[in-house]
C-alpha cells in the first residue's frame, strides 16, 4: 500500500505547461478517480507516477519518499492502459506469467500466483485459451491479473474501459469496486466519464486545463460543486444554468430539483413555460421547457407531459446555487446569498 503526493509539480511539452504548480495528496488504499474533460492532463499525471515520463519541475513522493530519480520498474506501481496491449500469440496463462518470469520468479511462485490471482478476477477456467477466443471483458480482466501479479501497492488505470460496450462497462465498475475492496490498495483511476467517477470514487479530483476544480467525495462533489465547472461537469443532464440580471451573478439548479406541475405550489422559485420536447428514457423523463429567452432540462420520475404544454416549472429555495461571474460557488453563509435569493423570486 502507498499513498502519492505532488508537490508543485509543473510539466511542459515545448515550454507548454501541461500542468502548472499542482498540489495534489492521493490517500493510501483509497480509490481516487481523476476525471476531466480530453485533454486536460489526466494521462499526464498518471505518468508521472508511474515514471514513464517525470515532471518538469517539482517532486512526486510516493508514501513520502521522493521517487524522482526511481526508474518505474521499482516504483511498485502497476498500469493497465485503455488498449490493454495483451500478446495474442500466448495463452493468457503466459500474459499473465510473463512479467513474473521476467523477473526471475522460481517457476512454483509463479504458479501460485498465476492461479491465486485468476480466480480473484474470474479466469480461472480460462488460462488456457488464446486472447483472441475471449470476450472485451476478459481480456480486460486478463490486462488486470498481469497487472496484479506484480503485486503493486498502487494500482494506475488509464480509461480501462473505454473499449467495452455499455453493458459491460456496468458490470466491470461493479466488479473494480469489489477488487479493491479485496486488495485494499490504492487504485489511481482516469476517467472522462463523471458516471465512472460518481460510482466507483472515494475520492474524485476534477481537472481542468492541467488544474484541480475541486477534490472531493462523490457526494460533497454533487451537493457543493466549488465552482461552475464543477457544477456543470458532475451530474446528467448538467447543472441548469442562467443569469440572474444583478451583478453578472448566475444562477443554477439541477434537472431533478425542479418539480413541473399544471398549478403553482407557492415554491421559491416559480414561472410558467412551455414543454419544448421530451426524451422518454424508461424510468424517467427529461423535458426541455422555454421560458422567454432561457431553457432549462428538467428530470421528471413521471411522464405527465407533452410537447406544447404549458407548465408550471418550480424550484425550491434550498436547491438554488448562486456563482460568481469567474464562476465561483457562493456559498449559503456569504452575506449576499440571501439577497440574490430575493433577486430570484419568481411567481
Ligand atoms: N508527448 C507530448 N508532447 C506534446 N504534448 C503532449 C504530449 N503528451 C500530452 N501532450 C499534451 O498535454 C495535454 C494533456 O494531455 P493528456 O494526454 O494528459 O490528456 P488527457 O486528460 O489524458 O486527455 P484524454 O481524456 O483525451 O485522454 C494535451 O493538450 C496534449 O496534447
Ligand atoms: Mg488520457
């Protein structure tokens, strides 16, 4: 087990800094997600842990020991990359096996190993069959196994299920959480996808343009976004967002915190608009409803309206959010919440 720092690390690529003077603590046996939009340096800071390709400036420390000049091999680091890059040609006993043999480990261990590890991640019936005989998943738990026979005590994962369709994609998160429960070792896991983040996270940090927006819970993430990106980023559909007219102030609120009715309950904030179109997703259903030049997407458990029908959108006042025009959360205890509060009272 092994928990990892930055310390004001700065990495460029032709005097173009990546990631600029980032702090960053990863707790020991927690599974942190970092997640962000392409491009905004998660791949980046993987491999500065790993050591594939160091900082410019600045120090990693992993558990408090600063590995700058380790080579990566003696990091105790795994990596499991997005193409997961199994050798076709060997069974997946021999992907599994190979690291180990490489490393001189007498044939007995191996075995042990390759068996214990197999039956952790569900191949056990498998070792003898070529890559090519097995499904995306399997071959994604055999990119794992060869990963975990190194027994690292940090685990980095690069967008690991990026190849897998939708279904197994579910599947494979469920059984991710359940391996790191079983291993208790830190997990370091890129994303682009806030879904992934929200379920499998005990820890998410959101990048943006080579900075961290926010580090937080999955929860505390939802409830108390730092600022607009934070807001708009987390959650399906995002963060409802308009101006307020005072100050450059905006205001927002999710699609599942407004409530649509034919007659107004007296809520905080309360107009009339009209449904512009409706996405019927099962269990649930997402309307868009105009209202003069604003439209906002609204999350409904019930489908009780059509396109052109005139509805009541109301919000309360606990499930408003205020930011700053650089986009800053205000939070409830600034003095002025209450006053933008008033400036939004509708109906
Ligand atoms: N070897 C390199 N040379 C020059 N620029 C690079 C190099 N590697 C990455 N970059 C740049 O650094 C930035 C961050 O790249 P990185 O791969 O870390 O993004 P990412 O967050 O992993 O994105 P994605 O979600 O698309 O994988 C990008 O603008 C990228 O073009
Ligand atoms: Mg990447």
């Amino acid at each position: 087990m092994a928990s990892i720092e930055f310390v004001k690390v700065t990495k460029s690529f032709d005097k173009h800094d990546v990631i600029k003077d980032l702090d960053l603590k990863i707790e020991d046996g927690k599974f942190t997600v970092l997640v962000g939009p392409s491009g905004c340096g998660k791949t980046t800071l993987l491999r500065m842990i790993a050591g594939i390709d160091p900082q410019t400036s600045g120090k990693v420390l992993i558990n408090g020991k600063d590995v700058t000049k380790i080579p990566p091999g003696q990091r105790g680091v795994a990596m499991v990359f997005q193409n997961y890059a199994i050798y076709p040609t060997m069974s997946v006993r021999e992907n599994i096996e190979f690291g180990l043999k490489n490393n001189k480990v007498p044939k007995e261990e191996r075995t042990r190993l390759v068996e214990s590890i197999s039956a952790t991640v569900g191949l056990s019936e498998y070792l003898d069959r070529k890559p090519s005989t097995l499904s995306g998943g399997q071959r994604q738990r055999v990119a794992l196994a060869r990963a975990m026979v190194k027994q690292p005590s940090v685990f980095l994962m690069d967008e690991p299920l990026s190849n897998l369709d939708a279904k197994l994609r579910v599947q494979m998160r469920i059984e991710l959480i359940e391996l790191h429960k079983k291993l208790g070792t830190t997990f370091v896991y890129v994303t682009h996808d806030q879904v992934e983040a929200m379920s499998m996270a005990d820890t998410i940090v959101l990048m943006n343009k080579g900075l961290i927006q926010q580090e937080a819970p999955p929860d505390v993430m939802y409830r108390k976004p730092n600022n607009m990106f934070a807001a708009e980023f987390i959650g399906v559909p995002p963060m409802n967002m308009d101006d307020l007219g005072v100050e450059g102030i905006k205001f927002g609120f999710r699609p599942e915190s407004a409530v649509l009715s034919k007659e107004p309950s007296g809520k905080h904030f309360s107009i009339r608009g009209v449904i512009a179109t409706r996405e019927m997703l099962g269990s649930e259903t997402v309307y868009q409803v105009k209202y003069n030049n604003s439209s906002y997407m609204i999350k409904c458990i019930e489908d009780h309206f059509t396109v052109d029908e005139d509805v009541c959108l109301e919000v309360a006042a606990n499930k408003i959010f205020f930011f700053e025009e650089d986009g800053n959360r205000i939070g409830e205890e600034d003095g002025r919440f209450n006053n933008y509060l008033e400036a939004l009272r509708r109906g």
